[in-house]
C-alpha cells in the first residue's frame, strides 16, 4: 500500500478561502483506500471554527530549531470523512482572525516554519509517506528542506518522493533573498537562479518546482500556457525546463 500525505495551507472542511481548500479536502478521500493510505497536513489556524476546533485531539508537541531559536511545534489529530488530518499547531504564527495576513515578511516566515515542521513531525507520528504531495506556494520549501536538510541527516527521509502542483501560478512566495537565508537557515548556495533565486529575489514557488520529483498543474491546458510567457508568471522558462516532469491533471468532481 502506498502512503501519500497531502500538505496545503487550506483544507475543506476545516478551513477554505478557495479552490485549494476543495481539492484538499475532496481528492484523498476519493483514492482507493485499498491501495493508497492518503492523509492531510495543515495548519492548525485559531481561526477554525469551534465545532471544527472540538474534532481536533493533542498528540504530542517538541521544539524545532527555525530562524535562529527554538520553536514549539505542536501535532494535533483528528479524523474525518475515513481520512486523518494532523495540524501543526503554533498560535504564533497560526493565531488571528483569518488565515493569511497582510504582512507579506510575516506569512514568508510562518509558511517556512510550517514546511519545515511537516517534515520534522513525521517520525513523531510514525507515518513515512512515499509521497509528499505539496500544494501552492506555502508548502515550496518542503521538496527543498527535504533534499537539502533532511534526507542527508537522517536515513528515516530516504525514499520519499515530492509532488509539487500548482493551483494558481501567480503566487509565488516572493520575497528578499538575504531575510529568506535569516529566516530559513538555508545558506547562499541555494539562492541562485537554478534554484530558488528569481528575478534578485527568493521565490518559494520556484524552489518547489526546482526540487519537487515531479510537478502537476490543475489542466493539461494550463500545462501548456504556463509555458508560454503569456502565462508562465516569469517562471515559463522554468516549466520548459521543467517539461518532462509536468503534467496537467484536471481538477474532479466529487
């Protein structure tokens, strides 16, 4: 059976601002269980309404090395639909009355520390998937602390493979290079333009696109256009590069 674990900054029915939170909430649950063991990680928001808020059960916590001190990183569980849900829980980043803030250097760090600690929980919770499917912007540091972080320390890592899939290209996650090395540890070496550094800045969309095993799109269209300049975001070079590992995959009714 293979395990395939789903990491999104949104998910239905816990918490939706668009179409991300509908896919990540409706396709798991859709897969052959007999063949696949699919589960969801997200951000467990204070934002949540209450009765979403009453599912969510206390599994353990630790404390992550990130932008230079020790966070708390909290794991929360809960079942729904025949699918688990595990939330990373720190009311730092996670607080407040709506999931994305205006603060743009603000949400740059909380989805750094939000990929880094969905890669630290995973032996806590003693599920490896042999898949990390990566959602937007928010989950593109995953497929490179992965590589770059965690599969070199630590033999539990080896094996697993990344999907990154694109909802919406416009969003990238673009900040600068030198507060994104501050924030996410990561040295100058990985700040270039092959790999996470676009246009002078850090952009973590790309990094995903870079490092991921392979790359999906919402259409088999939208594959395409997002390789012409037109559409390609300034990225279309990327997805060219990028052509053997791309597929479009139209999103389903459920």
């Amino acid at each position: 059976m293979k395990k395939v674990l789903f990491v999104a900054s949104e998910g239905v029915p816990f918490i939706k601002t668009g179409g991300l939170a509908d896919v990540v909430g409706s396709l798991p649950k859709e897969l052959d269980k007999e063949y696949y063991d699919v589960r969801v990680m997200l951000p467990r928001y204070t934002c949540m309404k209450p009765e979403m808020q009453e599912k969510l059960q206390y599994v353990t916590h630790f404390y992550m090395s990130f932008n230079w001190g020790e966070e708390y990183v909290g794991i929360m569980e809960a079942e729904v639909d025949g699918i688990k849900y595990y939330f990373i829980d720190n009311e730092h980043y996670f607080g407040g009355f709506k999931p994305y803030g205006d603060n743009a250097l603000f949400e740059i760090e909380k989805y750094a520390f939000f990929s880094k600690a969905a890669l630290s929980v995973l032996p806590t919770i003693d599920f490896k998937p042999d898949v990390i499917h990566c959602h937007d912007w928010q989950t593109g540091l995953i497929p490179v602390y992965l590589k770059e972080r965690f599969m070199g320390g630590n033999g539990y890592y080896w094996g697993i493979k990344t999907v990154m899939t694109i909802h919406n290209l416009k969003f990238q996650g673009v900040w600068d290079k030198k507060a994104v090395m501050d924030i996410t540890g990561l040295s100058s070496e990985y700040f270039t333009n092959d790999k996470l550094e676009a246009y002078g800045n850090a952009n973590y969309l790309k990094g995903g696109i870079v490092y991921a095993d392979k790359v999906t799109t919402v259409s088999q269209t939208y594959a395409e256009e997002i390789k012409t300049p037109f559409y390609g975001e300034g990225l279309d070079g990327l997805m060219n590069a990028r052509s053997n590992s791309l597929s479009g995959i139209v999103n389903g009714l459920d």
